[in-house]
C-alpha cells in the first residue's frame, strides 16, 4: 500500500517538460532537406553540423558544413533545403543538431 501511495504522489507532483524543436530530416535521390516543427512559446537556437558525400560530375567530394538555424517561437517549415541536380547528389550524410 506504502508503494502506490508513493507512486500516486509521483503523478501529481508537478514538473516541467522540456522540449526542443522536432527535426524530419528528408534523404532521397531529390536531395536533402530539413523540416523543423517547434510547439513552444519560445525561439529556439540550435547548431547544425553535417558531414555530407555528394557527387558532382562524377567525382565523389567530401563536404563538412557547420550552420547556425534560429527557430522561432509557434513555428513549423522547411530550414534547409539541398536539392539534387543532374550534376550533383547528395550521396551519404551524418547530422548532429543541438539547441539551447
């Protein structure tokens, strides 16, 4: 009985949530892109590192990118948008995302 009414307490003792902006991260063919969804009342700043394999013109390049996105308050769209063209795909990427 000392167990539950323990747990109960558990349950109605308030707490704060904490949530950062959602991130879909879209790969395919058509290139890469970033869609971002925040339900809070505050703005965001998150840093961005990506480590992509694109090929251009047949010739596979390495590319390191470092990138800086502001989300505000009550938002949801598309950040970052790399399309695909008949010169040059992405081909592997590696993300890491962090916001304060």
């Amino acid at each position: 009985m000392k167990r539950f009414i323990v747990f109960a307490a558990c349950l109605l003792v308030p707490s704060t949530a904490f949530a950062i902006p959602f991130f879909n991260h879209l790969y395919s063919d058509a290139g890469y892109f970033l869609d971002v969804n925040n339900v809070e009342e505050r703005s965001y700043e998150c840093k961005a590192i990506y480590d992509f394999t694109v090929t251009e013109n047949g010739v596979t390049k390495s590319q390191h990118m470092e990138q800086k996105l502001v989300v505000p308050a009550k938002w949801s769209g598309r950040m970052i948008a790399m399309p695909s063209t008949p010169q040059s795909f992405v081909r592997t990427f590696n993300y890491n995302i962090s916001c304060n």
